[in-house]
C-alpha cells in the first residue's frame, strides 16, 4: 500500500473517530446528527416553527437536532424499530414499505408539513446490491409521502445510495421537486456510498 493511501486512511479513520467521540461529548444518540446540523447550516430549511417528519429516525440522532432547533412546530418520527422516548417528539413505529402505515402518517399531522427528512436504510442482507436497491425503494416511497403530505415550498431531505437504483430516484426527484441538490456532508463517512438530495418546491404534476 502506497504511503498516500495509508495517510488518507489514517485521515479517514480520526474523522470518523471525531464525529464519533463529539456524540458522546454531546449526548447526541448517533454521530449522523452532524450531517444534519451540517445540511442546515448549509440550507437553513429547519426552524423553530417548523413542522417536520423524520422517517427511519432510530436510535434517533437527527430527531435530537430537530427538537434542539424546533420550539413551536412539531416533530413526528417514525422507523420499523423502536426509538427510545424524546422530548418533544412522538414517534410512531412502523413500515415505509406499508401503504397503510403511511396512510397512518398523513392522518396524525392532518395538515400539510415543512420538512420531510430521512436517513432510512434498509435492514441488511449481506448482498449489498440488494441492500443498495431496497434502500433505494424506501426512497421511492418516502418520496412518493412526501408529494402527499408536504407543502408546495416544503423540503424533503433523503439519503441514497450510489448503486442500480441511484439514476432512478434522481430522475424521479427532478420531476416532483423544482430544486435537486446532491450533497455528500463531512460527518459522512469517506468508505460510504451514500449521499444525500436536498429537494425543494413542489412542482405541479
């Protein structure tokens, strides 16, 4: 192994190493809270009157941001996992992958929301192209949410991963949403192929 690729790695592994360490320091649940402080201090899409919707929020880290920056909106999380009790958050368990669920979703805000983020990745199998595409199928479908429940100028934030699936919910952001914006933040980790679209404005389809 050359000498610039065992530095790189090293610097790799002390930035993953900080993101970790700074969620403990913090009391943050999981280390991608600072790709979502990162992002909103990029975007500047969450305020303190937003309403918003985090989908795959277990352990729940990017809740913990949320209710930090959110003091007279509201906050619903959802996951197939349960997440443990937060603050000015209430959580839902359930699958993106049921229409029902989502139907359940749409009935509890009974209004339209500012904000739909999500960090949701599928369960994994061990097959990562699987994994890569079932990720990718959530995405579809919280995207698919997002055009039902979110208002004309609202946000949707997702991850996805580069892989067969990738083009297709690119495509399929461009079309719902009048800006697409791929974005890769620093606390993600270098080894990853996930990045993430920052979609706003609903267009009329």
């Amino acid at each position: 192994m050359s000498k610039n690729k065992i530095s790189k790695n090293w610097l790799s592994e002390r930035k993953r190493d900080f993101y970790f360490n700074q969620s403990k320091i913090q009391g943050y649940r999981s280390r991608a809270a600072y790709k979502l402080i990162e992002m909103n201090d990029k975007f500047k899409f969450i305020k303190k009157d937003t309403c918003l919707l985090d989908l795959g929020s277990c352990p729940g880290g990017w809740s913990q941001v949320a209710a930090k920056l959110i003091t007279k909106g509201e906050i619903l999380a959802t996951d197939i996992k349960n997440m443990e009790k937060l603050n000015k958050v209430t959580f839902i368990r359930g699958d993106m992958n049921d229409k029902e669920f989502c139907e359940k979703i749409y009935k509890y805000f009974n209004k339209k929301v500012d904000v739909i983020i999500s960090d949701m990745a599928a369960n994994t199998t061990g097959n990562k192209d699987l994994d890569v595409y079932r990720t990718g199928e959530l995405c579809l479908n919280s995207m698919d949410l997002s055009k039902k429940i979110l208002k004309r100028d609202g946000v949707f934030l997702t991850k996805v991963f580069m892989g067969s699936v990738f083009e297709e919910v690119h495509e399929k952001a461009k079309k719902y949403f009048n800006k697409v914006i791929k974005y890769k933040p620093l606390a993600s980790k270098s080894s990853s192929k996930e990045i993430y679209f920052f979609c706003k404005g609903l267009l009329n389809i």
